[in-house]
C-alpha cells in the first residue's frame, strides 16, 4: 500500500490516536488528543489535523458527534512507519521456552508441541492462537502391493517415508491378472523404492519404453494415487486455541459477525491460504482487516510468522484479533514464539 504523506505533526497524533483506540477501544476525541497529545496544539487545531487524515483514508468517524477510530489503512501506516517494537525481555524469552517445551520432561511429539505453542500464544496474548501442523516435502515411496478387487479395480498399497501406510483404490481402464500385478508390484519395489514420487515418476517414462503399455498404464496410475496421497497429506490443518477470547472485544458483539468468523474458523480454506502466504516469507507478516481478502476475517488483523527446523519450513502460526490488538506487544510474541517451536522441533526430531 502507498503510504500518504503526512506532516510529522499528523504522524504524531495519528499514532496517538491509535495507541488510544487499542487501549480503550473507543472513539478519540480531539480533547484526548490534546491531553494525551506530547504536541502543544488546541483542540480546534487538532480538529484540522483529524479531518486532513480522514480525507486521506487514514481516520473515520463513526457519527458526527463522535470521535474518531483507525481504519486499516491507517492501522497500516502506524505498523509500517510509526511502531516501534521492542524485543521481549530476556525473562519473558525463558517462560515461553519453559512453558512450550519444560526441560525437565522427555521431549513431547510434534503435535503435542503444536498445540502447547497454539495454546500459548492464545494464553499470553489473550486473543486467538493457531499453529499449522508440521507439512513433509518429500513423500518417499518404500514399498507397493497391488490386490484386485471385483471388476476393474485394484487396492494400492503404499508404504511411505518410514512406517506410513496409505490405501488407494485404482480403476486403469482394464482387468489385471494377479500375477500381471504382482510383476508391476515387483518393478516398483526393485526400480522406485526409495525415491521420491518426482523422481518416481521421471522412471515410470523410462519404463514405458522397456515395459508392456499395460502394466506401465498401472504404474501410471498408481503413480497418479501416491501423488493424490501426496497432497491430501500435504494438506496442512492447524490447531487453534483461545477463540472465545475474542467474544470479549465490542468488535464481534454482533452475532453475524461473530458467526461468519467462527465458520472461517471451521471451513479453515482462508486461514490456510493467508498462512501459506507467510511461508515464503522470513519473519513476522501482517494482514490488517480488508488486506485478508475475506470478508470473514474484515475485523481481523492476523500477526503470522513461519517456524521452521532443520533448515526446513515446516509451517505457520498466527494471532488472531480485532484490528485494534496491541501490535507493539503481539509481534515480538508472535517472532520469539515460531523460533521456539522450531528449536523444540529440532530437538524432537
């Protein structure tokens, strides 16, 4: 977003006016302004001040008699240019360690971890926390067993990575004889165990040179299943904690509103797509009401941040509230949060 130029004197009280609206969540007037202002300005003047901001889309109204409130726009320009964040105090750093991953107790799985980091960005900030499960990049054929079922179909049995069996059903167009599978189960188990499905697939074009078309036809398509077991694998869900926090902000005091939220919550597809955003990006990002594209979330500002472990990102976790949280205090959170997880994950690994 285009930052409008403002005088300094209009940065200061803009950033006034929204440390106000944060803290007290409602309309600041041009006399708070002036009390709470470090500027030696009248309320008149300030009033000038306020309606140049509200021009340029920074400030709003919301009656005539009241004071004014932020927009997101102006909610952007405090977060980029006017917001000063400090780091966590050293103390504050070791009770997050602590009460993420206590030293004195075996190291937790990685689930239990994502839902104590959720469960405490949730706790210490006093909004919502989520945290995306923990996605693998490789999916690593180990071994493959084909069953027929009744008219054309197959029962695919594939062992991935170390231990993990996936179950696919294949229709290749036509009946297989048992032992036409179990010479497809035996290519695959000689040529392509070990591999990932790129490079599994990259041998099954080899073998359509060196092979029958029918039984290549089936290492197709039990390629095409591994790849579908990929991505719903792949697919990452999150775990949440502390929604009911936001059922104390005035923001979602309105039943649709609150609604809508929590079946964005439930349906879960515009989380997942703003926390994938942050994937590809290195430290804290910020999504502030409208820039979320989704109405849902309109109320909302998300502070997100990946974690990562062992050079690897893995995912994403987030804050949730309305677009009046405490950006100075959630975003140091949120940071020294995602770094913690993923030394935990380390360790567990």
């Amino acid at each position: 977003m285009a930052v409008p130029e403002i005088s300094e004197r209009a940065q200061s009280l803009l950033k006034t006016l929204i440390e106000c609206y944060i803290r007290e969540g409602t309309p600041v007037g041009s006399r708070v302004l002036a009390r709470h202002s470090e500027l030696d300005l009248s309320p008149a003047t300030i009033r000038n001040v306020m309606a140049d901001l509200e021009e340029l889309g920074l400030v709003t109204q919301p009656h005539t008699s009241a004071g004014r409130v932020p927009t997101p726009q102006g909610y952007r320009v405090f977060v980029d240019s006017l917001l000063a964040v400090r780091p966590l105090e050293p103390e504050a750093v070791r009770r997050l360690e602590r009460e993420l991953a206590p030293p004195e107790e075996p190291e937790p799985e990685p689930e239990e971890l994502i839902r104590r980091a959720s469960r405490l960005l949730s706790q210490v900030t006093h909004l919502a926390g989520l945290v995306t499960l923990p996605r693998s990049k490789d999916f690593v054929l180990r071994h493959v067993d084909f069953v027929p079922l009744s008219g054309r179909r197959v029962l695919a049995i594939f062992v991935v990575n170390e231990r993990e069996v996936q179950n696919y059903i294949l229709r290749p167009g036509r009946r297989f004889t048992r032992a036409e599978l179990e010479q497809a189960a035996n290519y695959i188990n000689q040529e392509l165990a070990g591999r990932t499905l790129e490079q599994a697939r990259a041998r099954v074009v080899e073998a359509m040179r060196e092979l029958k078309a029918s039984v290549t036809a089936l290492l197709q398509a039990s390629i095409d299943a591994a790849e579908e077991a990929r991505r719903s694998r792949e697919s990452p869900d999150y775990i949440m904690a502390g929604q009911t926090n936001l059922m104390d902000f005035a923001e979602f005091a309105d039943i649709q509103t609150l609604r809508r939220l929590f079946e964005a919550f439930n349906q879960k597809q515009a989380l997942l797509h703003l926390l994938d955003q942050c994937l590809e990006a290195e430290g804290v990002q910020i999504f502030i009401g409208e820039e979320s594209g989704y109405r849902a979330l309109g109320d909302c500002s998300l502070v997100t941040a990946p974690y990562e472990a062992g050079g690897q990102v893995l995912g994403a976790l987030a804050v949730i509230g309305p677009t009046r949280i405490p950006y100075e205090r959630v975003i140091p959170i949120v940071d020294v949060t995602a770094r913690l997880l993923g030394a935990a994950l380390s360790r567990s690994a």
